[in-house]
C-alpha cells in the first residue's frame, strides 16, 4: 500500500534540541488524522517538518511514497510537496484584495494568466463565498478569513492538507460549519488531512483516525469509533 505520509525511525527537532524520540508513523491516503497533545509536545513542529519548513533530527520522512527528507538533507523542496497549510490566524495579507491572495499562489503554480479568474472563482465557491473576489482582507470576519485562507491552500492543489488548529479563533457555529466544509472537501477532492487541535470533541465527529504526542514520543494511531458522540469540550489535552 502507498501511504500518504509515511516516518521512518523520525526524531523531531526544534532549535537545533531534539524534541521527539524516532517514531514510525502511516497515514493512509484519505484520511482525516487527528494530531493531539498538550502545548509543546511538538504537534506543530511535525506539521512544519512534513511541509519541508524545518528539517527532522533524523529518520525518513516519505509523502505518497516518495522520500522527501532523510534526516540530513531536504531531498524534495516545499513547494513541490503537493501540501496546502492552514494555520491558526490564517495569516493574510492585510494590503491586498481576496483575488489577489489567490491569484498569488495560482501564479506561483505556473497557472496561465488567461486561466487565473476562473480558477479563483472556483476556489471560492469551494470555500462557499462567492463574489468575495474584490473584498480586502482586511474587511473579512474571522469565518471568512479562515475560509479564504483555505482557498488559499487549496490553491495549492494539494494532496495533503495540513491544519494547524485553524478554529481556535471561530465560534461553534463557525468551527462547525469550517468542519463540516473540509469534510465535504476531502471527500470531493480526495485530500488526506492532518489536523492538530488542542480540542478534538467536534473535530472526531468528522475524523477516522488519532495519534497523540507527549513528553516526546508518539501514540500508536487509534481508530476513532463513529458511534461516540462529539462534545464540545477538551479532552485532557
């Protein structure tokens, strides 16, 4: 089986001190995996380390079977790892235009500049706001923000979508209505998902799988049972 992400005896690191013992760890294609911890377990780290913007101590790190970090060299640059990012503020830029901060990364992708409009369109139907294109960033509500900064990761046309607790800043009704969306959207788009949260009760509602990091090592994944009802309160982490 080609896994979606696959660790090989991987150690995270973070300023140079190593922050995690060698782990193995297999994400099949699809799935939505849960990431649990308690603050600095090295939750985003890992993230980061997956996405190619820091390195892991040692060990190999493969996407979709492909070796993309060996411990000491970065043999696959970020931008070519098929990743989107969503991070906790999303992390927009205040000075420019929704369509603009779309079209920024379809350029990046090499899309043609005739294609761009359309494509931005599109992104933003996904994310269910249509006609935003000419809204500043600036002006958004904090949904919004969150949902454009997800059309701007899947701008990316990822296959892997990594989600750094992107709905600490919402209210239930907005969490829910962001969760429900990615879900849908993993299932059209066929996206794996890793989803760090301090508070997994709505989010396992939705997930299939869970790992948990502390004091530097990491669970083996459990399966999560679809007959729990989700809460809304934290789980012990």
């Amino acid at each position: 089986m080609k896994f979606a992400l696959e660790t090989k005896a991987m150690a995270l690191q973070a300023g140079g001190k190593a922050i995690s013992d060698p782990f193995d760890l297999q994400v099949e294609c699809g799935q939505h995996v849960l990431v649990l911890g308690p603050s600095g377990s090295g939750k985003s780290t890992l993230l980061r380390t997956i996405a190619g913007l820091q390195t892991p101590r040692a060990g190999i790190l493969e996407l979709f079977g492909v070796p993309v970090d060996d411990g000491s060299n970065r043999l696959v640059p970020p931008h070519k790892r098929e990743i989107g990012f969503l991070f906790q503020e999303g992390a927009l830029w205040p000075q420019w235009n929704v369509a603009k901060t779309l079209a920024f990364v379809l350029k990046q992708r090499g899309m043609a500049k005739g294609a761009i409009g359309a494509e931005v369109t599109r992104l933003l139907e996904w994310v269910e706001l249509p006609g935003f294109e000419k809204r500043s960033t600036s002006t958004l509500s904090g949904g919004e923000a969150q949902r454009v900064a997800l059309a701007r990761a899947l701008a990316c046309k990822p296959r892997l979508l990594l989600l750094d607790e992107p709905l600490g800043p919402l209210d239930f009704e907005l969490r829910q209505g962001l969760l429900q969306r990615l879900h849908e959207l993993r299932k059209e788009l066929e996206l794996t998902l890793l989803h760090v949260t301090h508070d997994p009760g709505e989010a396992r509602a939705f997930a299939d799988v869970e790992i948990r990091l502390n004091h530097g090592r990491l669970r083996a994944p459990q399966t999560i049972r679809k007959s729990e009802q989700p809460t809304t309160e934290g789980q012990g982490n």
